[in-house]
C-alpha cells in the first residue's frame, strides 16, 4: 500500500502514521489518515480530501476509548505508569490521554475501579466466616495480578466507587448473619486493610541488597536470635508467600465470633 504521507510535504517519514477506513455520518465512506495532532478525510467516491488542520480541534481520537487506557496503563505497572508511557504503549501522544482524565490520579482511581470489578468476589449468601477469608483471598490475588496495584492503593488519593459498592454490599451480608453495622464494617477495613499491608511488607522482603541475597535474608537474621524468638520463626511459612497472613484473619475472625454471639 502506497504510504498516505506522500500527500503531504510536511510530514515526515519518522512520524508514525494510521490509515484506516471509516463511515462518516454526512460524507459516507471515507479514508482516514492520523498523524499525531492531525486528522485527514479523504472522499473516496469523490477523491475530495478535508484537511482539519490550523488550529481546529478533532476531538477524542476515534480508535482510542477509556478501557484502551486502562489496559495499558495496567499492563505498564500502576507504580511505573505515567501519562506518556502509557501514551507510548498505545502508540498516541500523551496529550491525546488528558482529553479523558484529567491527571494520572484520576487514571490511577478508574484502574484500581476496573481490578476491583475483575474479581469474583464472594457471594452474600455464605457464612460471614467465608465471606471474610473470601475478601481476603480475592484481594491477595487481585494484588498478585496487576502490578503496582497494592503500592497505588496505599497512596490513592480518593475511593473508586466500586470499592464503595462492593463494601456496602459485604456489609449487608455480615448485618444479615447477626452483625452490627459498625462491627461488619470494622471486619471488612481490617481484612482489607491488613491483606493489603501483608502483601507489600512481602513483597519487600524479596527486594535484592547490594552485598548480595535479599532484604529477606537480612531481616530473617536479625529476628532468628537463640531463645524464644528463633524458635517461633524458624518456620519457612512466616518468610515466604502469604506470611501469617493466614493466621491474623483466624484469630480475627474468632473474636468477631465472640462479638457476634454477645450480640445475640
């Protein structure tokens, strides 16, 4: 195919180009050719071209749609994310992506949203036992799977609403299974909250030191000390995986029961 550049004295052959076809509501079928800031509507059946240049905005580009966006921006790792690298992976200039957010937080906000909604969380019809170590083992794989997820979770300034919307509805189900609202609530920020931190603080440990192993290596030492201490960390499972993890949600998880039973 012949390049569509050759119209076009000022475009140059290191600018990337897309040549597509289309249907214009007023014209009929056309051939369009984007260059970055620039948009061409060539007539095929009249081989008039319309150039929408000098200044006249085109609005949002017709191949780009939000859900592009927050692929690549989860694709690219929240934390390494920026606008233009985010720009680069789809292949448009980093201006084109402010026409639909207004700043990288607000991105960062509709792709936490997006892994939220991703996930099967539990049903409202389980056990309040199971709902909460659902919760838990649906947000340790939702951190696994996106990249940077945790870390931008922490320092997000604002609440996606589906986080509100599933909270609100975990929060039904506990009330429903004898529940206090502040009680369901309470359970659900503090399964949330210390999944979240478990899984960074793990993360962490595997982190390399400039004189060789890992920070893991490192902390392991300086807990493993002769007495009580070695003989309560010497297992494998506090330093690997999930941590105690496992074990906090179960001793939380008893006392709510306690709760629960008073409150009957």
């Amino acid at each position: 195919m012949a390049d569509p550049r050759r119209h076009f004295s000022y475009a140059p052959d290191n600018i990337p180009w897309i040549d597509r076809h289309d249907h214009h509501p007023n014209i009929g079928f056309v051939h369009i050719v984007e260059l970055p800031n620039m948009l061409w509507h060539r007539e095929v059946k009249s081989g008039h071209m319309a150039s929408a240049v000098g200044g006249k905005k085109t609005g949002r580009p017709r191949s780009l749609h939000e859900h592009d966006i927050i692929a690549a921006a989860l694709a690219e790792g929240l934390t390494e994310a920026t606008m233009p690298s985010i720009a680069r992976r789809l292949g448009v200039s980093h201006s084109a992506l402010y026409r639909y957010y207004a700043d990288r937080d607000a991105l960062l906000l509709e792709c936490v949203g997006t892994a939220v909604d991703s996930m099967q969380w539990p049903s409202d019809d389980e056990p309040w036992r199971d709902i909460l170590r659902s919760v838990g083992n649906v947000m340790w794989e939702m951190l696994g799977r996106y990249t940077g997820l945790a870390e931008t979770m922490l320092t997000l300034s604002g609440t996606p609403p589906q986080i509100v919307s599933r909270a609100s509805a975990l929060t039904e189900a506990l009330t429903k299974q004898g529940f206090s609202t502040r009680d369901a609530m309470l359970a659900i920020d503090f399964i949330g909250d210390l999944t979240l931190t478990t899984f960074v603080n793990m993360a962490r440990l595997d982190a390399p030191l400039d004189d060789g192993g890992t920070t893991r290596d490192r902390v392991r030492q300086e807990w493993e000390q002769p007495g009580v201490l070695a003989e309560a960390l010497q297992d494998d499972s506090t330093w690997f995986g999930r941590g105690w993890l496992d074990d906090k949600v179960e001793i939380l998880l008893d006392g709510l029961a306690h709760r629960v039973q008073a409150a009957s």
